[in-house]
C-alpha cells in the first residue's frame, strides 16, 4: 500500500480512540478525572487561530490573510471567529490557551515532526511509544483501549492491551487489510497477530453498525458519555487533519477554517456528552508546528515552527492566553521567518498528565520525558 504524503495529512480525519480504563478508582474514593488530546495534523496555524492584536509586523506580512470580525479575547490577542464554541467555553471559564509554544523540533516535515508530536522524543523514529501511552503506564491505567482506526496511533502506545475499534460487522478483515496489518505489526509474531485481532473483535463497541456514524462532532457526543462514566476510560484521543494550507488558506472561510470548524466541534459535542463531568476533564490540542508568519504567493502559508495549544475543561484554572510572547519583528522570528517557540509544549503536557493523573510532575518528568528540563505549568494553567 502506497501512501502518499497528501493522503496521509487527509486520512487523518474522524478518528476516536478510548482508552485508560482504572477500576481502583472508586476503591480510592478519589475524583475520576479525564484527559483528551485533539491531533490537529498539518501544521495548525496558531496566529490563524489565535491572532495578535494590532502588530503592524503581522499585518504587513499578512496582507490577504488578516481575519475580519476577530473574537476579542484580551488586549493582546483575538479568536478565529468561526471558533465560536470554544469562545463559549472562555467565557465559561472553561477555555484557555497557550501560545508561541511547540515540541523542539525546527525541521518542518510533516511525518518526523508528527512522529515526534506523538512520541515527545528527540529524534524521529527513535522511540516507539508515545508519551500518552507513557503517562498512563505510570498512573497504572489499564490499556483496554477503544479506537476508530487501525492501527492504534503511536501517541498511545506504550501500555498492554491497547487495541482498536472500528464501527463495522463483526467479520474477519479482508487479505489486503490483513496484509497491511502484518506490516505495521511486522515485529509481532503471528500468534500475536491474531490474539490482537481477536481482542478487537471481542470490544463491545464493536457491536455498532457499519452505518453508526464516524463524523468527529457524533463521535465527540459518544466519547463525552463514555468518559463520564465511572468505570469508563479516562483518556480520549481524536485526530483532525487538513491543516497544511499551502495555498488558499483562507481567512474567516477556507481550508484552515474548515479543520478549525471541526476541531470547535470537538469542544462543544464533548461537553455535551459530558455533562457535568466536563468539570473533571482537561481537553488539550496537539500539532507538530505552526506555519510561516508570511503569506505565499498562493495566499497561503509554509511550514513554520511555533503555534498555540488549545485547552478546554473544568480542570483548568481559568481562562487565559498563557504565553511569554516573543514578538513578531524579523529579529524575533525564529530563522527569520517563524514565530518562535517560547515555550515547550511538552511541559504543558507533563503538566496536564501530573494534574489529571494525581502523579507528581517530576515522577511524569523522569519516566515519560527522560528526565528532560521541562518546566511544571501546573500551578500556573491547572487546579491543583
């Protein structure tokens, strides 16, 4: 099977995965709280997203581009407006958002910069589980997984007994699917091959139709129900893809806009299915870099570097654009040309996982990040 890098960035769309189930939970009469990461792939554009206010330097760059009819959120910095959902959730107190932030990763290709999003690593491919899968090893959750995809995304792996689900009858998978399988799996046995399959079979989500729908806004309703039960997962991870606007990017409407569209809709359909239990959950955004602070001649953007993590839920401490802004003059551009990273996103995420998971940050620092020096954000953008 040949993928192509386009198709890759689009077949990244509709995808859900259940996770971190922890019975001990109740035993332990402690709070279940849970955590969702949303895969914005592409490369999201964090001064699209989140522009800020009345830079001549961003303006000049940005002649075709600059948003009309922008969501004033303070002094310094504005919402898409088509992000009106998650406006709802900061005026709730339920909205905040960190910004000139990313992984340490400056080279701008899609598959090493999404490898290592997923993975928290220093070099691409090196590291075969993912930071998610990582923390949830330390909190002791267990891997009975659920995805809408196969196969389970590195960002999860790490932990046993992750697997997948995938609203179809109960068959067995075609040759070519099973093919394609044994690549991905190549250093699994065949043996193990098949109890991974029959693990999948055996899920009870399986037991949807093939008509159930896969639409991220009906699958974000689904997951909000299923992540407010008690003895439901406590982490949900979906994907959005579209966001490598090269040309036509769009201001208010357009490409950009539409996966922002999408990635709003998460926001608001989880609330929805989590009901009061949104108070008890941390939703955060994910993507392997921003875009160039220039337009092109295509009247899009190129590949950049720092970008803006969204982050919605009761566990947050309040509503905020949490950032130590770098500026947007040429001599504060990273290479001249992006804007620079201040803040390394995985600090944010070690954060989330210390306050979500109850285990101390250092202990999240050392067994999930190598020890690596990252900042605990957690008294600074979490309820703790």
């Amino acid at each position: 099977m040949k993928i192509s890098r386009r198709n890759f960035l689009k077949g990244t769309a509709t995808t859900l995965f259940l996770a971190g189930f922890n019975l001990p939970v109740l035993a332990n009469n402690k709070t279940k709280k849970n955590l969702v990461v949303i895969m914005l792939r592409g490369g999201m554009d964090g001064l699209c997203s989140v522009p800020v206010i009345g830079d001549k330097n961003f303006e000049k760059r940005r002649q075709d581009l600059i948003l009309d009819k922008t969501i004033k959120l303070n002094t310094d910095f504005a919402l898409h407006p088509r992000l009106k959902n998650f406006h709802n959730l900061w005026e709730k107190n339920l909205g905040a958002i960190v910004h000139a932030t990313n992984i340490p990763y400056t080279d701008r290709s899609h598959f090493d910069g999404q490898n290592l999003m997923e993975s928290g690593g220093h070099i691409p491919y090196s590291v075969k589980t993912g930071w998610l899968g990582r923390g949830m090893k330390v909190a002791k959750l267990k891997g009975d997984g659920l995805a809408l995809a196969l196969p389970m995304p590195l960002l999860l792996r790490g932990i046993e007994s992750n697997d997948n689900y995938y609203p179809a009858k109960k068959s067995l998978p075609k040759s070519d699917i099973i093919d394609v399988l044994r690549s991905v799996y190549k250093d699994k046995s065949e043996h193990e091959l098949a109890e991974m399959m029959e693990i999948i079979y055996q899920r009870s989500m399986i037991k949807m139709s093939s008509s159930s729908s896969r639409n991220n806004s009906s699958l974000a309703f689904k997951a909000g129900q299923e992540l407010k039960k008690i003895n439901g997962p406590r982490v949900a991870v979906f994907e959005v893809g579209g966001f490598d606007t090269h040309a036509a990017q769009g201001g208010i409407d357009g490409s950009h806009s539409d996966s922002l569209i999408e990635m709003d809709d998460i926001f608001l359909n989880l609330e929805k299915g989590l009901g009061k239990e949104m108070n008890n959950t941390l939703i955060v955004t994910l993507t392997e870099f921003g875009r160039t602070v220039k337009q092109n001649s295509g009247l899009g953007t190129e590949h950049g570097y720092g970008s803006a993590i969204f982050m919605g839920g009761g566990i947050l401490k309040k509503s905020q654009v949490y950032t130590d802004w770098p500026g947007l003059k040429k001599k504060d551009l990273f290479e001249s040309r992006d804007l620079n990273s201040t803040i390394d996103s995985r600090s944010i995420y070690a954060s989330a996982m210390s306050s979500v998971f109850d285990i101390e940050f250092k202990e999240i620092q050392k067994q999930v990040f190598w020890g690596d020096n990252l900042k605990n954000l957690s008294d600074k953008l979490f309820k703790v």
